[in-house]
C-alpha cells in the first residue's frame, strides 16, 4: 500500500504559547476513507491545516505521496483538495467563476466540461451564474465542494463537511464521497456526527488534546470496545426480575416485554448461553432475539472520558 | 512556475475592478477637474510659467502621480488584505504556488487598474491644458514603474494591516503628505536650500521630477538620478515581500 499522507512527529505551538499538536504521528493509505474524530478544539483543524500548508508547524515532517510539503510543496499540495470548516467564500463573485478560479490557482487549464459536471453532481448548476453572497449556507458548502474538486485532487480532506447541512443533502454527500473514493481519492473528514464516521470511514483516528489516542481499522475498534446488546423478546411481559437472575445485570425494556443483557462481545464467554439455562430453569420463554452493537458515540466517548 | 495561477489571481482581481470601476475613476476624474478648476484656472492665471510651462500644464504630471500612487497602494493593499479578513486567503496558501507568483497576481492585478486610472486622469487634463509630451515611450514607463513599485508598497501595507482602520490611514497618512511636499504643484528649486536638501530624502519627488521630464524636458533632479531611486524603491520594497514570504509574516500561524 502507498501512503497519501505521512506525518511523523509533527507539532504545534501557536504563537500565544498554547500547544495544539503533540507529536503527531499518522499514516493515511490512499485510497480510503480516514475519519479523525475528537471533540472541540482536540486539534483537528490544526493537524489538516498543517498538512495543507496553512499552518507553519513547530517541529515534524508531513509527506504527501512521497513528496515533502515544504520541500517539494508544489508536488505536495497539487494532490490536494481542501474544504475548511468554515464557510469562507467571496461574496460578489459568481459560483462559475469562483469554482473555475480555484482550478486556475492549482495551475490546470480551464475544462468546462469537467466543472459542469461538477457543479451538477453538487446540484449547483442552475446556481452558477448566481452571485455567492446570495446562496444559503447549504449551498455555499457544496461550493466550496465543488472549489475543491475543480483540480481534480487525489486527497481530499473534508473538515466538518456537513455541519449546517440537512439529512436530506447529508445522506447525498455520503453517496458522493464513496463514488468519489470509487474513483480512486483518499478522503480525510473530520466530524462531530459519529454516525457520519461510523458510516463512511474505513479508518477512525481518535485525537483529544492534540494527541492522537488512537487508529484503527473501523470495524475491529467496534469490535475491540464495542459491548453488545442482548434484547429477548418474552412472550410475557414481566413485572419484575426474578432474584436468580441479578448476577446478570439485567434491565427490563419495553413494560416488560423485552429483557436487556450488556455483554463484553471481546470475551472468551460472553454469558449468553449461560443467561439462556437461567430463563429456561425459571419458566421465562422468549419469541425472538436479536444483538445490538454499541455506537460509535458510545465507544468514542468511553474512550476520551478514561484519558 | 505556475503560470494558470497567476493568472487566476490577475483575472479575479480584475474582475473586481471591472466591478468597481465606475466608483473607482469617478473620483479621481473629480478631484482632477477640481484641481484645474481651482489651480489651473482661477490660481493659476496669476501664477507665472514656470521652466517656461504655464502652470496649469506644469501641475499635471504631479496630479497624475498623486492619483496613481494613492490608487496604487489602496488597490494592492485591499486586494490582499480582504481575502486575509474574509479568510478565503486559505485557498491561495494551500494553492502549489509560489509567494512570488502570488505577489505577481496581485501587484499585476493593482498596478494595472492604476495605470488605466492614470490614463484617464491624463486625458481628463487634455480637456483643461493642451498636453505636449515630448517623450511619450519615456512617460508610459514612469506610469509603469510608479504603478509597480507602489502597488508592491500598497501589497505590504495590505499584509501588515489588522484592521481597516489601517489599511485606510496609512496611505492618506503617507501618501499625501509626500506627494503635496514632492513637488507635484511646484518646483522643489523654488524651496530655501535646507527644504530642498530635505526633499530629496522624499522618493515621491524623484518619481514627479522623472514623469514630468517626461513631458516637458525640465526637471528638478536629473534623469538618471530619477530613474536610479525608483528602481532603489522598488528593491527595497521586493526585499520586504521577500522577508515576509520567508517568515510568513500575518499570513500563516
Ligand atoms: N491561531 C491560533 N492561535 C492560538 N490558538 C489556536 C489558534 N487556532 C487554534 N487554536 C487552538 O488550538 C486548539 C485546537 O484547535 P482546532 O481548531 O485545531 O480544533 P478542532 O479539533 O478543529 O476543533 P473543532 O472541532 O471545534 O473544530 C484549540 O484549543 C484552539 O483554541
Ligand atoms: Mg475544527
């Protein structure tokens, strides 16, 4: 596997003194989808926008596809698309313009071609001759999207891409990232929705405070931390527990109906046929089950309350 | 070099010219007739030739700098400092190009809505003074390196700035104070000897004794002595853009 990005050691002290990368170490493989997830001011932005060049970072080395981001920037950056977390546009002029003035400023020659059909899978085009500053946010974001996209990157990092955007234009977004990775693009998103991550990523960092606590292949962190739900549809309700079956730590859900087992899905023995004997000795018979893994949210939130 | 991308940049900021436009020549085009009005006119009948120029003439290629050099460094110095306010500043930064080729596109951009602003200027004068210029290639490089030098002038304030606040005084501030003292409604020859040595610390009063050799071969410092201080100018302003870019001065964290 190539690296798109590698960063090794990479760190940041702003000029007020306050540290906001804290040897930073991370390895992206091209072509999939890396979530970096942490909360407020864990140092997301900071970490995209050194790799990006906004940024000047106090020590450390960031190589895009091999090539150094200062060194070699022109080579770095050129692979590189970047939607920020905030919504900076121009406000007089036109979405056309602004989104063919991007593709300039990466050094490619025009291609209307290539923008139209940008702007249409965005569902901006009969937008394109209007003025930004007239555009509700929602749109302005796709638009900074489409400037994005204009020079047809290999990486694309998304900071916070769905903030302000309804479920409806969310769940599209979702689609045009897995068509655009289709296409051969790593994509690198930050978020506040878990369910986003938990959806789209392959990879899930974890930062918090300018660290990154850590990266894992999605599925083996769910895995890994994930506690499984065990729900037992009765064919009784219950009104109470009986007193045998405490060492379980049950909940009884649905007035009765359903019984909840939490289980640790990572162990050798799980408890859940054992459960299952103790129902039988006391009579309580069940119609259906099922298992429930736990949320991202619920793991990510375990993971950054124990540090 | 990344010849699309300068491109880009001179294109954006043209258009925000073209926008403007209207707002942006009515002025000048006022103040100029405004000054014939009041200097070239009703002063100016009383007021004798000067190196054999009726003064009304002999004050236009000092208006035209007046306006030029203000125009240069305001166009400049919004230019760059609006995408650094607004933040869309993040796209040029991340863009593989080079601050040199960034610079261009903006100095490009300004200098050349300086000298269109400058060509108006003159040929508003044309309607008040007969205009005799006696080396026309000579003036139009006046007009460039002006607009040049003083857009790279304009891009540094433009850069320094952290506030609008600044970005308007200072070239008010600056500029008019040494256009008014550069001799661009006298001869500095009419000033006591102490004022005129003082003069020549001022740059504006080579770049208007140079332009206005330009049109009538009469000048307060020699030719060469002009064209040698304008280039110093320059240079030292590319220095400053040099230093700025190396350090990322106000525009990276
Ligand atoms: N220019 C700056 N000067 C000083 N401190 C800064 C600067 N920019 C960011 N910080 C600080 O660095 C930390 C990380 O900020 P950053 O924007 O990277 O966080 P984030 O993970 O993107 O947060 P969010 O999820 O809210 O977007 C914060 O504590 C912030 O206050
Ligand atoms: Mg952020």
């Amino acid at each position: 596997m190539t690296s798109a990005i590698h960063v090794t050691g990479l760190n940041k002290v702003y000029d007020n003194g306050f540290q906001a990368l804290d040897n930073i170490d991370i390895n992206v493989e091209k072509g999939e989808i890396f979530a970096l997830l942490g909360p407020n001011g864990a140092g997301k932005t900071t970490l995209i926008s050194a790799i990006c060049g906004i940024v000047t970072p106090s020590a450390g080395q960031v190589m895009v596809f091999e090539h150094d981001n200062v060194k070699a920037y022109r080579k770095a950056r050129s692979h590189i698309g970047l939607v920020p977390q905030e919504l900076t546009t121009d406000a007089f002029e036109t979405v056309w313009n602004t989104v063919c003035f991007s593709r300039g400023l990466f050094g490619k020659s025009p291609n209307s071609k290539l923008i139209e059909s940008i702007l249409k899978s965005l569902s901006l085009w009969d937008k394109k001759d209007a003025q930004i500053r007239m555009l509700s946010g929602g749109m302005k974001r796709r638009v900074m999207i489409a400037k994005a996209l204009s020079h047809e990157p290999d990486i694309l990092f998304l900071d916070e891409p769905t903030a302000g955007v309804d479920v409806e234009l969310r769940k599209s977004m979702w689609e045009q990232v897995h068509r655009l990775r289709e296409t051969g693009v790593t994509i690198i998103l930050t978020t506040h929705y878990l369910e986003e991550a938990e959806e789209m990523a392959d990879r899930i960092g974890v930062i918090d405070k300018g660290k990154i606590i850590l990266v894992e292949d999605k599925n083996v962190l769910m895995k890994k931390l994930g506690k499984k739900e065990l729900v037992l549809e009765l064919y009784k309700p219950l009104k109470k527990l009986p007193e045998s079956l405490a060492t379980f730590k049950l909940q009884l859900a649905n007035d009765g109906q359903q019984i909840v087992y939490t289980y640790d899905s990572t162990k050798e023995d799980n408890g859940a046929v054992t459960l299952l004997d103790a129902l039988k000795q006391d009579g309580i018979k069940c119609k259906d089950f099922n298992t429930r893994q736990s949320s991202l949210e619920e793991i990510f939130v375990g993971l950054v309350g124990k540090k | 070099m990344n010849l699309h991308g300068i491109a880009a940049i001179y294109k954006f900021e043209m258009n925000r010219t073209w926008r403007t436009i209207g707002q942006s020549i009515a002025s000048p085009v006022i103040t100029t007739i405004l000054y014939f009005i009041v200097f070239g006119s009703a002063m100016g009948s009383r007021i004798t030739d000067i190196d054999g120029v009726s003064y009304g003439a002999f004050i236009v290629p000092g208006l035209i700098m007046l306006t030029v050099l203000g125009q240069s460094i305001s166009n400049a110095a919004v230019g760059i400092y609006f995408p650094r306010f607004t933040g869309t500043i993040y796209e040029i930064l991340s863009a593989p190009l080079s601050f040199v080729e960034v610079a261009i596109g903006y100095v490009g951009a300004a200098a050349s809505k300086s000298i269109i602003i400058g060509s108006i200027v003159l040929a508003t004068a044309g309607f008040f003074v007969p205009l005799d210029i006696q080396h026309p290639i000579l003036m139009a490089f006046f007009l460039v390196i002006t607009c040049v030098t003083f857009s790279l002038l304009g891009f540094i304030i433009g850069i320094w700035a952290d506030g609008f606040e600044k970005l308007q005084r200072i070239p008010q501030l600056v500029v008019t104070p040494l256009t008014f003292l550069g001799g661009s409604f006298y001869s500095i020859t009419m000033l006591p000897e102490l004022w005129q040595k003082i003069s020549l610390l001022n740059p504006v009063v080579y770049l208007i004794s140079g332009f206005r050799w330009s049109f009538y071969e009469s000048s307060d410092v020699s030719l060469g002595v002009s064209i040698t201080m304008i280039f110093i100018f320059m240079a030292l302003c590319m220095a400053v853009i040099g230093w700025i870019f190396k350090t990322g001065y106000r525009l990276k964290n």
